[in-house]
C-alpha cells in the first residue's frame, strides 16, 4: 500500500499545483472591471433591442394606418407594413451587436455568402416572391376582382408573396403560385364598371331579318338590368348552314351581368316565337350512293341484270 500511494503522490502534486495556479488566476481578475464593461455593454445592447423593437412595430403600425388613409389598397399596405418592420428590425440587431463591441462587418460578409448558397437552392421561391411583389405593386387585379388567371376563373380572395388565392363559382378554393400568374394572360372582368353581353341568335333564311333585330332590340330596351348607353346594338354575323346568325350587343354593371344575361337570353326566345320568328333546328341533306368495287352504282349493276335476264327468256327458242 505505501508503494501504490508513492506511484500517485507525483500526480496528485501536479494537480494540487495546478488547481491553486487556476485559483490564483480567477482571484486575479478584477470582475468589478469586467461588470463594469462587458455588463454594461450587454444592458445597453439589450435595451437597444427592446426599444428599437418596439419603436418598429409601432413605426410600421403608424405606416400602415397612413396608407389606409391614403386609400392604398390592404394587400399592398400590409405587404408594405412587413418590408419596413423587417427593414427596421434588422437595424436595430446591428446596433446592439456594435453595441455589445462584436464587429458587423464579418457578420454582413457571413450573411452575404449565406444568402447567395440560400438563393441559389431556393431559386424557385424567390421567383414567386418577386411575382407576388410585382402582382402587389402593380396591381393588375385585387382582392374581390372577378378574373381568369392561368386558365381558371373566379373570384380573387388573397394576394400572398408566394401564392395567390381563388374562389371558384362552384366554391372551390384555387391556389396558384404567383411565378405562374405573371407569365400567364390575366384577364379581370372586374377592372372596368361595365361589361358587354353577346347573345347569338339564329333564324330561318326565310324570315325577315329587319323584324329579327327590331324584335332584339326591343327585348333589350325593356329589360331594367340593360344599360341606355352604350345604346343596344344587333349585328347579323354569319351566314350557317342552317339559320342566319344575328348577335345582340348589350351593356350592363358587372354585378348584374350574370342575372341580365339569363333574363335577355329567356326573353329572346319568347319574344322570337310569339313574334312568328324561327329559330330552326340544325339539319342537313344526307345523300347515300351505293357502289361496286369498281365504282359503279350498285343500282346500275342490279337495272342492267334484270333487263339482261328478261331478254335472254325472250329470245330463248320455244320446245315443240
């Protein structure tokens, strides 16, 4: 047992010596210094934080309700709102880390690189948030708008950064990412305070075409939904295979358009029959020709047999 203790004694020293040169060290700091410095530096970076946080939000809140006032429209308001929150926000952790004493530079250089890898893999959804970013500076519909984007209609419920929102008649929801809408036709049916209705009528080639359209005219001077001006107009466009095309042109408000149009169409095929008017069924004359493998009429072929036969009995010599 004294053996094994003289093998640890060395390194026991060496241990001893070592913690008592640590334990000098930490009594020779002088912490009041360090609280004084470093403490400082921190409570001053983190009431830099909190007031500048909160400066912000109230900052962008003022913003957003000056735009409102404005008459700038919500999504573009609201998107605006977020820009200068984040923009601010990101001001003020740069200040309390040069606060705090750590240098910015190196950060922005650490930030920048990331940024670029982060784009680069994330190529796809900038694209959509550069699109919702043009779709909401530019503005070529809004929310409520009714439109046709990318081959779907509807009703226009949000404008996003990555995607906008749909509400088809039949109420499903249609979300369609924003990349998309900005090379796509976008037609707005809401844009305008009016819209044109066409109504194609067809009638007989034997009726009178002067009583056709004074009879579409009337229809849509008498109809309450049909505005006076632009003044109703009937224009004969076709000449089918069956009836003589005539289209009726009529304005009304965009929100009456669905109803105004349903009651013109049910009015002009009233007022058309009780007015002796036709509008014929599509038809067509059908010729059938039957033929041989050669190309003669089958009729023909079956004519010429008959009259053979007979006259081969006609001329065959009677039996004695």
């Amino acid at each position: 047992m004294p053996a094994a203790l003289s093998l640890f004694a060395p390194a026991t020293e060496a241990t001893r010596h070592e913690a008592a040169t640590l334990i000098g060290d930490v009594r020779g700091i002088d912490w009041l210094n360090l609280l004084e410095t470093w403490g400082l530096r921190l409570l001053a970076a983190i009431a830099i934080f909190v007031i500048g946080r909160w400066l912000a939000r109230r900052l962008s809140n003022a913003l957003d309700r000056v735009m409102g006032r404005a008459g700038v429209d919500i999504t573009l308001g609201g998107f605006l709102r977020n820009i200068a929150y984040a923009v601010m926000l990101v001001l003020v952790i740069m200040t309390a880390l040069t606060a705090i004493g750590i240098p910015t530079t190196s950060m922005f250089a650490v930030l920048g690189a990331a940024g670029l890898a982060v784009g680069l893999a994330l190529k796809d959804s900038l694209s959509n948030i550069a699109s919702g970013v043009m779709l909401i500076v530019l503005r070529p519909f809004r929310a409520g708008d009714h439109v046709v984007i990318a081959g779907q209609e509807g009703t226009v419920l949000e404008i996003r950064v990555f995607q906008t929102r749909l509400r088809a008649f039949d109420h499903r929801v249609i979300i369609l990412p924003n990349s998309e809408i900005t090379t796509a036709p976008i037609v707005n049916y809401s844009a305008l305070p009016q819209r044109r209705m066409e109504v194609t009528v067809g009638v007989g080639y034997d009726d009178d075409l002067q009583k056709a359209r004074e009879v579409l005219l009337e229809i849509a001077r008498q109809e309450p939904m049909v505005l006076d001006e632009p003044a109703p107009a009937v224009r004969v466009t076709n000449l089918g295979e069956s009836s003589v095309d005539l289209v009726l042109y009529a304005f009304t408000t965009n929100d009456d358009y669905p109803e105004a149009r349903s009651r013109v169409v049910e009015a002009v095929r009233n007022q058309l029959i009780g007015n002796g008017l036709n509008i014929p069924y599509p038809q067509r004359d059908l010729h059938v020709y039957h033929s041989d493998a050669d190309g003669r009429p089958i009729a023909d072929i079956l004519l010429r047999g008959v009259a053979d036969d007979g006259d081969k009995i006609a001329s065959a010599p009677t039996s004695p």
